[in-house]
C-alpha cells in the first residue's frame, strides 16, 4: 500500500486529540450503540456489531487472481465480467466453468499513481448483439504536472477468446486538472430509464472546489449518454460547468448506485471519521468541506452537520473511518433478506458492511469482516454477490465469491 494510499484512505487513530474532540467522539460512540434515530438535525444509522467469521451470512470462495483490481461488471446478459486493474488493463473472467482470463486489447492508456489509473467499467443495458457491448469506461490521463479524470464510451467485442475495445471516445473531462494523485473517485451510474449517466468527481484533495460553480470537482453530475449535460438540471441557469451538475460538496465518492424505488445513494470517503452514505437529492449541497462528521488529517476541527445550515445531512456517518471503496444496492433473490439493501466495501474496515435500507430510510446495519481491504462489489446474473479485494500481498487481489451460508 503506498504512503499516499495510506495517507488518504485509512483513517488514523488519533493521539493527539484536543479533549473537546474526545468528548465528541465519546458522544458519537454512544450514539452508534442506540437504535437509529435523529440527532442534532442528522440522521443517526446504528453501526452493527461486526460478526465473528463463523456468524457470516455467506461463504467465501477465492474465485480468480487480479493485479490491483478496482471494478467489475457483467456484460448484459452473458457470464462474462469485465474486471478494470487499476495500472492499465481490463481482464475478462466467465463465472461458469474454469475458462481462463481474456486479456482484453485496445485499453486506453493511463496515468497511474497514487489513487489514479483505471477505473470503473459500465456497460449499456441492452447490449450485446453479434458479440459487440457498448460501454462506458473510467481513468485518469495527465497534463504536463496536472491530472483528471475521464470518461469515454465505446465498444467492447468479444469473439471466442478474444476480446478487443473500438471506437472509444472521451465524453468527459475533469476539470480543472489539476496536481497530486487523490480523489478522482470517477463512479458510473446509468438512470433507471436508461436516458442518463451519473458521474462521480472527487474534490481531489483540494477542498474548497467542492463548493464552486466554476469546475467540476467534488461533484454528482448527470449527463446525456453521450457526455453532454443532461436538459433540467437544477444549476443549468448558471451555465457553464454547473450546467453539469446534480449535487455539491461532496469529497471522494467511490460508490454510486440506484435503488430498487430509484433513490440515488453514494457512499462518501471521509477525512478522519466522516465516512458518509448520502441519499442523492437533486440541486442539494452535502457540506464538504464545511461540514463534516470527521476532522481535518492534522486534527483541525470540522463543523458537524446540524439542523439548519442548509447542508444535506449523511444517512450514515461512519467514525472511526471504514473507507467505503464502493457500493452496490443488491436487487437479486439469491441473499433474500438484503433485497433492495446496500453493501459497502470497506477498505481501512477489511469488512462488508450491510446497510438495511427501507425506501429512502437506514433501518440497521451490519459489519462481516472480510480480513482483506475491499474495494468493489458487483451482484451476478443469478444474484451471487463477487468482492475484489484490494492490493494484496502489495499488488495482488483476489476475486471472492459469496453464496449464502447454510443453516
């Protein structure tokens, strides 16, 4: 794990804390042990007690090897996933049989480093005619000393054991580009209605962008499948970047998916504690980096959200810090009880932690230790749940597969 990684995505356990902060955390401890309720204007979500490994709802099967694995995702009604590595390159891995990996040719090239490279891989419902599955892809490209992220669209074309990308277009740029190796978070999400495409931008470490109207960092943006900002957006009448977006103030956002009622949820990295789980509301303002769960790396105090300062409150506020990696809202059969609930990888957390969701309420949760930082998780076609882990062994991650305990 590298020092950057470390220095942005595990949480610190705090030695120097001011006795006011402990209070507080003291206070917050407190409240995690009550059942879900309100407090002090924000929605407060029990965090569950992490199950011994012999309680686990699941098994765990070692399904593949990857090399630094950040997505996944099923081509449209095949067996067939594409997982993206984080250093350049996109494998092919059939969840039936024993079918080896397909290297797929014709990836774009990347600007990898610290929390850059590759990214998240999205296919277009519907697709798959002759072998061809259009798609939207992820990753960081850099500028002379400066970096963003991108997005492109093209197709994906498999034919027996080879695969190959065409016609790979860039529709988005971040922007400004600009230095260091954090936060592009560059998340995918198509609406339910399949005329949208959701993009996450981080803040990328700077901060007060999240606040501006005049670039696109720390941003939700809602765009036309073709990159374009979508018609109706809520700051359209200012034009410019904030014709693209959907909501603000928001930090590194490295998970977004719709719910079965087609809520909008993302999960949120935070600085120290802070992690968040938003419900995405159109035209709202989610606070960074002016109010937050968490406090600043050199522990300089962050208002807390509260009632009336015209933030959007987290349904979920994690302290200590978890690192959400990601967040999957399962829609399958085969895990009955989580249908239609959330599951987030955790990173600093090594856990999966399972969020009870009741339309646009947090009932409960629940942490499964996992042992290994989790980046992303994916629900097959048959409603099994697959995790990749992150970085073993220092470079390595392993595909798991996860198929309902038996009682």
């Amino acid at each position: 794990m590298s020092g950057e990684n470390f220095r942005y995505e595990v949480a610190i356990t705090r030695t120097t804390a001011t006795a006011l902060r402990m209070h507080r955390r003291l206070w917050q401890a407190a409240l995690m042990l009550l059942p879900a309720t309100a407090a002090c204007g924000q929605p407060a979500a029990r965090q569950g007690e992490a199950a011994a490994s012999g309680d686990l709802p699941f098994t765990t099967t070692v399904a593949a090897d990857f090399d630094s694995p950040w997505a996944m995702a099923f081509l449209p009604g095949s067996t067939w996933a594409a997982v993206t590595e984080k250093k350049g390159a996109i494998k092919l891995w059939n969840s039936r049989g024993n079918a080896p990996l397909i290297d797929v040719r014709g990836v774009p090239a990347v600007s990898f480093g610290g929390q850059g490279g590759l990214g998240d891989i999205l296919f277009e419902p519907g697709g798959g005619k002759g072998g061809r599955y259009p798609f939207y892809l992820s990753w960081v490209e850099a500028e002379g000393e400066t970096r963003g992220a991108v997005v492109g669209r093209g197709v994906l074309q498999l034919r027996g054991n080879q695969a190959s990308i065409s016609g790979m277009n860039v529709i988005w740029r971040q922007a400004p580009k600009v230095t260091g190796g954090g936060h592009f978070s560059h998340r995918l999400a198509i609406s339910p209605d399949g005329q949208y495409l959701y993009v996450t931008s981080g803040d990328r470490q700077k901060m007060t962008p999240a606040q501006a109207d005049d670039g696109l960092l720390g941003k939700v943006l809602r765009l036309t499948r073709d990159g374009k900002p979508a018609p109706g957006n809520p700051m359209a009448a200012k034009g410019g970047l904030a014709s693209q977006f959907w909501t603000i103030g928001h930090r590194n956002l490295l998970g977004i998916d719709f719910a079965p009622n087609g809520s909008l949820w993302v999960s949120e990295m935070g600085p120290k504690g802070g992690d968040e789980l938003n419900l995405i509301v159109a035209g709202r303002n989610y606070g960074w980096p002016n109010a937050s769960g968490g406090s600043h790396y050199d522990d300089a105090e962050i208002p807390d959200h509260r009632a009336g300062d015209g933030y959007e409150a987290p349904k979920v506020n994690w302290t200590p810090s978890i690192s959400p990696g990601g967040l999957m809202i399962y829609s399958g059969r085969k895990f009955a009880r989580w249908t239609g609930d959330a599951l987030v990888p955790a990173l600093s957390g090594q856990a999966i932690i399972h969020v009870d969701l009741d339309g646009d309420r947090v009932v409960g949760q629940a942490s499964y230790p996992m042992n290994a930082r989790i980046r992303a998780i994916e629900e097959g076609p048959d409603g099994t749940i697959y995790a990749l882990e992150d970085e073993r062994n220092g470079s390595q991650g392993r595909l798991l597969r996860l198929e309902p305990a038996k009682n």
